[in-house]
C-alpha cells in the first residue's frame, strides 16, 4: 500500500515515518513539509538517514491522490481543517494527527479550541482514532482522527469504570504529566529553561478534556464532566496520567482487576500492570519508551474509597503515531500490530 | 550559638551544614555518623570541601551536652526516636528532621508506620515545625519536629481554604510530583532506572498523608481526610504539589487572592505566584532550587466547581533543612531569615 | 534457531533479550539468572512484558546444551572465564559479551584487570567481534567476544586513520563520554549523586584502552598506544568518542572522506555524518537510541594539524547486544542485519 | 555602591543581579533591557521575585552615569563594543561580560569572530578578567572583560603547567563538556531536541580557543596554541575541561601537587580535588552548582606520559557572574570574596 505524510518535519511525522519505513506493508510514497520542499527527509529527520532517500515536496492533491491509497495528516491544530477536507473530497482515506476533527459536536470547538470550526458538516464523518473503543467504525471510515497524547492516554484508563458504573461521576480528576515531545517540533521551550521542571500548565480547562469528556459521555449515555490537570515533567517521551476517581460502591481489588481483563483482554496493546515488588509495580512511561503499548494499573485507598486509576503511555506512540498505524492497520485490513509491535526499549 | 548535627553524612544533613557553615550566629560544633567517625566531613559531603575542617566524631550524648547549645537529628526513621529522647532528657533543644515526633496521636504511628512508638509520651511535647502554622508554640518549644517535604508543601496551599472552610473536605486530592533526592543518601534508585521516569508510588496510603490529615484536622476542628498520591519524577530537587479541591460555594479569583494575601502577607518564606503569560505563570520547583521558599498559586475550573491549589518547594530546603534552620531562628530568638534568605538558582 | 542467555536479568541480558524475541530466525530457549531462578523473565525485564512467558532457570550445562544451539553469556567480567570455558568445552557456539576474552595475549589480563586468566590457552581460541574487522574468522570462530562499548566506538573510527597511516601514533587522544547504563545493572549510582554530573573516571588506564590498543596494534602491524579517558554523563544510552588525533601529513576534508567511504561503503552498520547546519552536524548519540549503528564524523583544525574524529553510539546495541546479534547472524549464516536494523528513536 | 547591569534579562545578567542583590555593600540601582522596558525585574527573572522591585529601563547614557559608580554589561557578543565604550568615555567602571574587549590584538577579532573590531584602541584599555592571573592591573583598571566560561576553566587548568614548563606545547587538547545555559538566554535549543545529547560543537575553531592562546602566549613568553573541542551535554549550569597534555619530563603525582599548590594555595576560589575513593576523586561541575570555586585536579598516564588536567566550574559563575563580581570586589577595594562565597548545592 503507497501512503503519503503531509506534515513530516515534526516529530510526530517523523514517527510516523520511523514505523512505516519498517512496515512490511507499505511503501512510503510522498512526504510534505512546506519549510523543507526539495531537500532530503533524513536533513529533518537525521535519524532516519541511511533508511530512505525519499524527498520532501510540495502538497499537491493531485499528486497526492494519483500516489497514495492512504494519508496521514500531521500538521499543526487549525492547519488540517482544509488540507483534510481536500484530501476527502478527492475521495481519500485519510488518517488525521491534529485535533481538528476529533470532536463531533461542532460546538465543542468554540469550547475547547476558541474557533468556529470551517466544515461542521464534515466532523460527524470522522471516527474517533481509539480501536480500542472504536474498531469496527474506523474499519469502515475514510477518515480516522487520532486522539490527542494525553486524552487516550486517560480514556483507556477511564472508560471500564464509566462502562461498569463504579465511579462518582462528579469528581473525576485527572492529573497528567507529559514530557517536551508532547510540545511539537515548533514549539518547544529551551533546554535551560524546561530541564527540571514541574510546571502546571493549564490546570483548569486544557484542550484534551474536551475529547476525554466525549468519549467518557459516549460511553455513559449522558454528559460526563471531567478534571484534567497537565504538568510538564523532565522527559521527552512520556505520558502518566494519575486518574483519581471516587468508588460509589465497595469493590475490591479482585473485581476490579476481573473488570479491566474483560474489558482488554483480547487488546494487543493493552497491559495490565501491578507487581508487589520492584520498579514497575504500577506503570510509568518509563517503560514504554518506543513502544504502542498503554500501560494501566491502579490502587485502592479504602480510607477515602478512593480508586486511583494510572495509565501510561509514549505520547509518540499510542500518544500519536502508533495508534495512527493501528488505525491503519485495521483500515487497511492488515494484521492490527503489523509494524508496530516492539518492545519498550529499556532502560533508556 | 553552638550546635550539633547527629547524621550529618546524608542529603539532610549536608544541607544543614552547607546552611549553617554560613549562617552568621551559628558555629557548628559537632557533627556525628556512625559510618564515617574520625573522617573528614568533606569527604561525605564534597561540596563542603574548604568550609570547614569539622572531622565526625561518635553520638556521644555527653559530649554533645557539654558542647552544643542546640542538636538537629537528621537520622533515618525509627532511629530518630530513642536518639531525641535521650537529647531531651539532657534538657538540650533539638529540631528533629525524622518523621518520628511528627505525629501527636501514637496511633498514628500503627496506622502510617507499622509501629508502635516506644515513647508515646513524648509525642505531645513536641510541636510540629511549620512556623507558617505554630510559631509561637515553636518558640517556647524543647523540640521541634520538622514535618515531611511533601506534607509542609501540601498544608500550606490548603491550610487556609480549610480555615476559610472553602472546599468539600470529603474530597481533597494532594497529587505530588517528587525529585530524588527525597528518597534520602541511602535509599536512591541507581541513575539508569531512575532517569525519565514518571512513576507512581504508594498512590494509596503514603505516610505524609497523616501529617497532613493532623495539621488539617487541627485547624478544621474536625476530622480532615486527605487523598494523597505521590510520584517520582526526574529532577533531584524539588516538589510540586497540585491540590485538587472542590469550592463549596462560588468564590471567584480576587477573592481567593485576597484570602491567601490575608493569610501569607507577612509570611516572608510563601510566595502568590500568577502571571498571565511566561514560563512561571504557576509554582514550579524550577524556580526554587536552593531557596527556602514556599510558592503558592491556584487556578479555578468553573466547569468543574474546582480549585487547583498549587505549590512547590526545594524538598531540602522548605522540605527539609531551610525549614529546620527557620525553627532554630525562632526557638533561639534570632531573625527568622536568618541564614536562610537566598534566592532560587536559575536556570540550574 | 534456539539460543540461550547466561546471565539476563542486566541490561545487557535484557538488551539481548529484546532484539531475539523479535528476531525472525530465533527461538529463545531458556535464560538464566542466579538471582531469580524461577521466576518470570518480565519481573527482571518489566519491558519484555506479554512479549515472552520465559522463566529463568539455574545455569544447567548439559540442559543447555540440549535447548541451545548458540548461547550468550552476560555475566559480569571475571565470572565469565569458567562458564565460556565450560560451554566451549561442549562444543557449543557461544557469543560472549564479558571482557573475559577479549584480550588476546594472557599479559593484558595483568596489566588492564589486576588478574591473571585461568585459561590463557582458551584466549587465542576467541575472536573479537567487530564484523567490520574480523567478518571472516567471526564466520568460522565458535566463540565471539564482543568488545567494550568504549572500545568498539573508537576503534571504528580510529581503524581507518591507522590502517593508511595518517596519524601520528604517539598523540591519539580518546575523549569518552558515557551514560549510566554502561554501568551495569548491578553498579550504578543513585540517580541524585549521577544525575547532572560530568565526571572523569579513570582519566589514565581505563580498561577499555587494552582492547583499542589490540586493535589498532594488529592494524598497523606495530604496537599503537593510545591515551584515552572516559567521562560519565547524564544521560542513559549513548557514547561519544571525541578521537583527537594529529595529522602526519597535510590532507584535506575530501580526501579523508574517502578514505572513509573505501573502508565503510559496504557496511551496514556504518554511517558517515557531516551536515553544514542544524543539530546533526556530527555524530551524536541522541540521535541513535535503540540502533545498531556506529556513526562517524570528522572535522580538521588546520591550525594545529588536528584531526578530530568523532564515534557515537548506543552503548548497549552496538556497544553491546546489538554487536552481540550482529555476530550471531554472521556465525549462524543469516542476513546479518537481520533483527537489529531498527532506525533509531528521535527525540528521546 | 550603586551598580547598574545593561542586558540584565539573559542568565548572566539574572545571576549577577542574583548576587548583587544579597551582596552587603552594593545596590543595584539600574537595569536595562530592550525587550523589557517598564516592566517589573521579576517578570523577567523568577526566581528574583521578592528580592526586589526594580523595573527594567531604557539604555539612558546620561542616567547610568548619575545613577551608578560601576556598570555590568551583560548583551551578546558585538553589541557590547559601542555600549561599553560610550560608557568608557564617560569615564564610568565597566564590567564586561561579552566576547567584544577580551582579546588585546584586533586581528584576533578578525580570526575569531570574523569581524573588525570598531575600536581597536580601546581593546588595550581592558584587563583581562582573570583575577588569579591579573589581579593587579584589574585593581587598578576602568575595564575589565570577563573571560568566557570555557576559556577560564581551561586557563585556571593550564596556566600552572605552561609557567612552569612543564608540557609539550604542541599536543595541549582542551576537550571541554557544557551545559544548555552557556548558550544564552536568547539562542536555546528546544528541550526535546538537547534532552540527551551528547553533541560536538565547533570540533575546531571555536572562539574561547583565542581567549586561551592569548592567556597561555602571554604566560610563556611564545606564541602557545590550543587544541580546543567543546560538547554540549545534559546538564544546566556546569562545565568541565579535560586537558589532554604530554609532559615534557618525568614528573610524579606529589611533585604535580606541590606546583599546583604554590600556585593557587592563597587563592579562595580554587580547590585542589584528588580523593582516592567516593563520588569526589576528580573534579566535577555537578559538586560546583551555584558556587565561584574553580575545582582542579589531575591524573597521570605513565604509559603515554600523559597528564590529564581536569578543571570544572559553574559557567555562570565562575565562568561569568561570580568571576564578574570577584572583579569588581577587586575594583572597589572590597573584600574579594564579598557576596560570593557561597558553597555549592548538593544534590541538585
């Protein structure tokens, strides 16, 4: 299968990239970056010199369409909303890595993002990228939108409980730390200045709520609120999210653990972690480095019935390009974790 | 004034001595550790190296009397309690930095420690060292107590929405972010699984959490129960707590500012951090390192009735020895910044 | 083919593990670790969860040599001389990554590692395992040594300036710089005391040195010294091996690229950076994390007749287990890039 | 005495108002930037927020003259050579802390930094500012330019062994290691992309090469040239330089010592570093953070009759704002360690 990267200067192009270059399927046939037409993609993405001598070009839909049976969208939030809709008219299949058709409501945009979206019309076409949740309906779409680092990272964690209605709905906090990559190649903050951080930044109203609430709100049958609070921490790849949520009935560690394996025991990227000894008793990013898999534990503080759910994550992987590939995969109709089943690199 | 620092060889300790080594009315008389008598105390502690010629010497309590006006005890928990108990019985003042006089109630230690206290009567004379909270009683005190770094951290920020009786006290998430050096010179993780992690540990029932439950409780009037979840994350200094809450009433932003100015204004060691744009629109232990300081901020979620407490500090210095020296100031009478007012390092 | 693992529960061992479990023409057929006989190889490697149900065993050698056709033995240096001994005394193919056997004259044994070797007579019988010097007796050889890290960073970039007599061989000046996995599981320091230092280790007489000197001796068909001094650094995975070295003869930047291409065209494991601008101008480990490759680069400074020559790499995949496969393909007669040709990840 | 900083919004510029803030016997009157006028210090500087309510104004000639006995400039390189002579002119004492007054010979301009200088009779006006070496003719100077962070800590290194001629003056290989905050406030690299690296910069030709020759030159009484390669690696503060030399003539360690020790046994901001065991046996940035000291140590290599001199400084300290100070200590008749004596933070 031929694919085209519109966007593939970033980081997340650039894993993209990384993963299809070894995926036995596919032939990468097209890359775009606006910055860097013309030059070799190894000058912006050093790490993938010697594995293709592919050249950045222009986006032009035409070409576009004549070489590629799929395409993935990475360019920044507010930048997809045309290059998208483009690509669909022409009857592409299309896999989207920014957030601008992630939320269905158009409303929501206002909210979340402070602008009327352009093609409302075009959001109820678009499959919320988590397989997960969705498999069969992006199986059948031709446009999947993957969702943001820290919002699938807290779904999967989330959405068993909402499902089995074990949690007071009100208060349901989800305090997130996520490293640099997470900024984007065009947006990060010097080295002296981000080293040793552990700064809050928007601790009320971030973005990736409003995708959180959708999802949680779908599964219920009614609106889920959700209390998201990201930090950013001193790595690069990484995502934790602490959801702390409050038992509305006594439920012990057994149940709970029956519970999540019904829910993702047939998952291939989807673990199940809680050790009693050790580093890895519960998950940490750490661990994932590289890899697809969302890592989910919790523990139970019986004093306060408090039930605290932790999912992990590299927020370029599941976080983004991995699950775009598995979104791929499944569109395609390959093997779902064909090109993306690696192990963690550790330590690292 | 003489004094003398028993477990003067870990990260506690050396904090302690590099502050003391300069501060202007203290000279250091003894220093004490069981590994390292008749050595240099350079050698443990290389960044003293040309501040002092100060060999170790053995726990020699009468020696000590004969040669120290004031005692810190810097020694591991459980080791601290027999160590004071027989300082004090001398009649000498000591500022314990262990966790052993912290609790007033035994049972507390059963609960949060698995152990029963050996002199559960010398918990009531002894005050809990956060000047912000007990000065008076600290002055006139034989021993203090200095509290855990992520308690004293924690309890700044929600002391006073408990005093003002602003939040929903069944619902309080202390979410902590930690650096290495917390876990002490002898209980550190080697680099290479340490490095990048973000990882959770006791989500559930972490000691601090009753230090903070006394504090609270004692300012409520009524019994406080905290949901505290503590993580590990790559930095060696510092601490950030984000204090989850839910407003009992609407309260906007000027009045919360007005309520911690209330409270703060003439605290010279608690900062209000808020600033609309820049990379220190909220606390964050970056901007601390090395400096005794407490900052406090807060964001209100509206969507949610929600009202994210935020504070950091150096975990040596608020957390630990900057805290330390605070209380000798008061119980010796001297100016409170004494020897400890210096601003943060940055970029470090 | 079924192989064996002595000795993984390290880095090493896990690094090793990684790749076979992946590796297309491997099966893995028993591990072993004194420390965790019977238990779970993913409580020792939490990475290589749902990848692999593996438990460790105990060090059987006739059970071994039953289930393995090759086996790798990561022990720590100094364990590894009776063990290899015992395997190859039952004719087994073994790919040794201690530096038991890298030495070839029994004398080094003395010089670099303060102890003499109890089968010098089994030296002659290894070959050092770099396939871009010695692909043919690899081929052939029963036992592969895998060189030091350090070592076999520098030497692919010095081999060539020796083997066309550019240098002057009483000034070769290696400048290593290292991370904290190189250290070894079991022989870190606590994250704290290693985060954010640069520290020299063994400025003079580094072990690594007998190993370059070997090499390059046996290039040049005299005996070369060489000054090296590694540093520990904070990061991870990587190694930079600045070569300072100074010219006998005026040469110029072309010319010394070919030379460097004649030598390394056809390697698959080789890459030659120099880029005019941007951050990967010269090698750098960053941008080689979780690959096999060894990238080299230059610069001259014509003012001093100074050639530097620069090597990076990840310590644990070519410094180690990379290298370690890269040979197991060579000796079992597979593509010999098979399972490690991993593009790196970036950023990390 | 009432000093002014011009450019006091970069690192340097915030660490010498960090110190000049607590310093007993200065006030700091006046501080400019361009970007920042009429804004609070603070908001520029963090982690100086309480320390003072200075507000940042316009580059006024006339009002610095009223308003200051002494002027740090702290702007890049090249915009410092008309600030600091129109303040010259004025007959004011400046402090220097760019690249523009360093070298004495204006070709070296040409050579180094690819410009003509505009006032080369005024680069003979300028003490270089190395107190260990120049202290007298800084006492009696009106300006002195402070050396660049690497160049002092290799000079502190080297200087001894040149005066005392003890090396070959043709094989001197200073490979240097430096954290994200030498690049300045203005020209950082993203944290995801520095996060890690272990990167060469200018492997031949960088600037503080000239700094160096000039200073080694003038202690020889020859023209003495530098092999000089610098690395940035993942620390904020701190440098290290190896300094690769051959001695001339057998030597041993105590002989080494005692030059040392003549050399520098009066000076309070040197520290001699050689311990046979621990974290400490050579010098290292990471026990240098927030201090003036220049730690200094060596090994020797007898097989190649190599001398390793290992020096390691805080580069914003001792290799900028605190050498700054010691100057102008100097300058003003003070005590020459007033308001710099600090120990180093450890851990950090």
């Amino acid at each position: 299968m031929k694919v085209g990267i519109v966007g593939a200067s970033g980081y997340v192009g650039g894993e993209v990239l990384r993963l299809l270059l070894s995926h036995p399927k596919v032939e990468v046939s097209m890359v775009t970056s606006r910055q860097h037409v013309g030059k070799f993609l190894y000058k912006a993405q050093p790490s993938l010199r010697s594995f293709t001598d592919l050249k950045f070009s222009e986006l032009d839909y035409e070409k576009m369409s004549d070489n590629c049976d799929m395409v993935f969208t990475a360019v920044p939030h507010g930048t997809a909303t045309e290059i998208v809709k483009a690509l669909y008219d022409r009857g592409m299949k299309i896999i989207d890595l920014s957030a601008d058709y992630r939320l269905h409501n158009p409303e929501d945009y206002g909210k979340w993002y402070g602008w009327e979206h352009p093609h409302p019309d075009y959001l109820e076409k678009s499959v919320f990228g988590i397989p997960e949740l969705h498999r069969k309906e992006i199986k059948k779409s031709q446009l999947v939108s993957c969702p943001g680092c820290m919002a699938v990272t807290s779904i999967l964690a989330l959405n068993p409980l909402i499902k089995n209605n074990l949690i007071d709905e009100e208060h349901i906090v989800v305090d997130s730390k996520i490293g640099s990559s997470g900024a984007g190649a065009g947006a990060g903050t010097a080295h002296a200045m981000r080293a040793g951080v552990i700064r809050p930044y928007k601790p009320a109203k971030h973005r990736h709520t409003g995708e959180i609430e959708q999802e949680l709100s779908q599964t219920a049958g009614r609106k889920i609120k959700v209390s998201m609070s990201p930090h950013a921490v001193d790595v690069v790849r990484g995502i934790l999210c602490t959801n702390h949520t409050f038992l509305k009935k006594d439920i012990d560690e057994k149940e709970l653990w029956k519970i999540y394996r019904a829910e993702y025991n047939e998952e291939r990227f989807i673990r199940l972690i809680r050790d009693k000894d050790g580093l890895h008793k519960f998950p940490d990013p750490k661990f994932l480095v590289g890899s697809n898999f969302c890592d989910i534990g919790f523990d139970i503080d019986k004093d306060n019935n408090r039930l605290i759910a932790l999912s992990a994550s590299d927020n370029l992987m599941k976080g983004a390009a991995g699950s775009a590939i598995q979104n791929m995969n499944i569109m395609a109709g390959f093997d779902e974790v064909e090109g993306i089943m690696y192990s963690p690199l550790t330590p690292v």
